[in-house]
C-alpha cells in the first residue's frame, strides 16, 4: 500500500482526492491527516499557500500532500487566492460576523452579478498549487489549471461550502459542475490525475 496524508479536514476535497487516487491505482491511498494545523493563507499564489500548509509538518516521517486554489479571470484584476475575502469585503462583511448561510448567498450573488456585468456567461480557470512533502522531508511543488465558464444561474442542488459550484460549467463538457458525471470529472481533471499519478510512483 503507498499511502500519503492530505493537509486538510475539508470533505469535498478529500472525496475528490480519494476517487482520483483510487482510479490511479487499487493500493494509492489519500487520508485526512491526522491532526490538522491551521496555516494563514496569506501568500499570493497557490503555490505558496499549499507550500505554506505543509510546513507545519515537515519533521514528520511521513509523506504529506498540500492543495491550495486560486480564481483567475481574463479580463479583469482580481485576488485569486481570496475569493471568499473579496466577495465579503464587498458587503462590507467578515467572515466571522457571518453565519455559512449567509457566506453563501453573499458569495453567490457576487459571482452572479459578476457574469452579470459581462454578458451572463465569463471565462476564468482555477489555478490548482500542490505541496508535496516526502518521507525524506524533501519538497515538491506542482501545478494545474481547470477551464471553466462563470455564468449568472444558480444551477443545482445547493453546494454550501462552495458557492461557486452552483454558477460555472466546464469548458471540457460545458455541463454544470453539480451536472457532472464520474467520467465527466475524470475528463476535467487529467492535469491533476497525472500529478498523483507522479507522486504515486515517487512514493
């Protein structure tokens, strides 16, 4: 068994890391680690802040795995790696003050009228930065890119945590992210299945 701990309590992403592991091979395994160390996401790209995620544990003997997101649009300046920050600030809210309910609709109806104001449908792409941490504390750093469309329709089942779901289609399939199938998915993320796919024969 090659197994590697994930730099992260988030269930979405530890799924999405699970099944990608599991169609790599029948052995590669992806937990939650044990103990997770929050980390201040404060650098500019999303490499430095997966970087950032896995130095808390680099005197551990085993091998760690860090993701972090950036948002990035064409035609316009944007903090990519703030995307709930920006949407808040711009009602003048914090985070903390807010309930998960409330995050939601304020970030959902940011983004909305974002396409909104250029022409209902927009182009941007996620930035995907990696962090691996080997056994033998040695650090690699990686990173992919998901083609999407940002559109002004709240589209299915509510994804709570992740406003942004509920609004962009994929570039690939052109289906809502909630539309996806398991082979749809597969389809969208080959960048990030052949970064696992060299971790998991580095291991």
């Amino acid at each position: 068994m090659k197994k590697i701990y994930f730099a992260t309590w988030n269930k979405q992403k530890i799924h999405r890391m699970q099944s990608l592991a599991k169609n790599i091979a029948n052995d590669f395994v992806i937990e939650p680690v044990p103990e997770l160390i929050h980390v201040e996401e404060n650098w500019a790209t999303p490499m430095e802040n997966a970087e950032q995620k896995i130095v808390p544990y680099e005197n551990l003997d085993f091998p760690i795995i860090a993701w972090d997101t950036g948002l990035y649009f064409e035609w316009i300046q944007f903090d990519p790696t703030h995307v709930k920050r920006v949407a808040l600030a711009n009602a003048w809210l914090e985070a903390e003050q807010c309930s998960q309910e409330e995050i939601y609709s304020v970030l959902l109806n940011y983004y909305r009228d974002l396409a909104d104001s250029h022409w209902w449908e927009f182009p941007f792409y996620y930035s995907d930065g990696w962090a691996l941490k080997s056994s033998d504390g040695s650090i690699k750093i990686f990173q992919s890119k998901r083609n999407n469309i940002l559109t002004n329709i709240s589209h299915g089942e509510k994804q709570l945590y992740f406003p942004m779901c509920n609004l962009y289609k994929s570039s690939i399939s052109w289906k809502y992210y909630t539309d996806r199938t398991e082979s749809d998915m597969l389809c969208e993320l080959q960048w990030q299945i052949a970064i696992l796919e060299d971790i998991y024969k580095s291991l």
